[in-house]
C-alpha cells in the first residue's frame, strides 16, 4: 500500500516538474519574448560597440599626442599663414584669372 502510494506521489509530481518545465519553454518561445529577448541583445551590442568606438578614440588620441611629442609639433590650434604671404596668395590667384579673357574659345 505504501508503495502504491509512493510511487503514485512520485509520478504526480514528475508529472507536474516536467509541466511545469514545458510551459516554460513554451513562454520563452512566444514571439514577443523572443522580441524582447533580441532587443535586449540588440542595445547590449550596441553599448560593446559604443565603448569599443570610445576606447579607439581614446586610444588615437593618445598616441596623436605620443606622435606630436616625438615630432616636436606643440599641441596648440593649427597656425595661419602670416597676413602678407597669405594676402600675395590671394591677389596672385586673383591675378591668374584676370589674365586671359572670359571666353577661351575666341580665335583672336
């Protein structure tokens, strides 16, 4: 009698874990946790490559610097050109247009 009953709890409850078992599996392949599941996934790649976008920033940044050290190059705002040089620049551009007349293609 006892045994009966043993084995009966025994099964009853296997019954239930393995139903229980089951209907989790099933909720899991519901496609709106597998949507939230991928979406998780999704911005979780999403910040590995944010970070991995900040650390080659970092990293050329760095040795930007390393490189700037060994060239001699100060770190400051790029420099102009002097005002004259930088005006004859201009005014001998300006002198090449004027040169020839508008229209090449005359044959004068």
């Amino acid at each position: 009698m006892f045994r009966r009953t043993f084995w009966f709890t025994a099964g009853a409850a296997a019954g239930v874990w393995a139903t229980t078992k089951v209907n989790r599996k099933l909720k899991q392949l519901t496609p709106e946790s597998l949507a939230a599941r991928t979406a998780d996934k999704a911005v979780e790649a999403g910040h590995r490559l944010k970070d991995f976008a900040l650390d080659i920033k970092s990293g050329m940044a760095q040795r930007e610097a390393e490189l700037n050290d060994v060239l001699g190059i100060g770190g400051g705002e790029p420099r102009e050109l002097p005002a004259q040089r930088r005006l004859v620049a201009i005014e001998t551009t300006q002198q090449q247009y004027t040169k020839h007349s508008y229209n090449r293609n005359e044959d004068h």
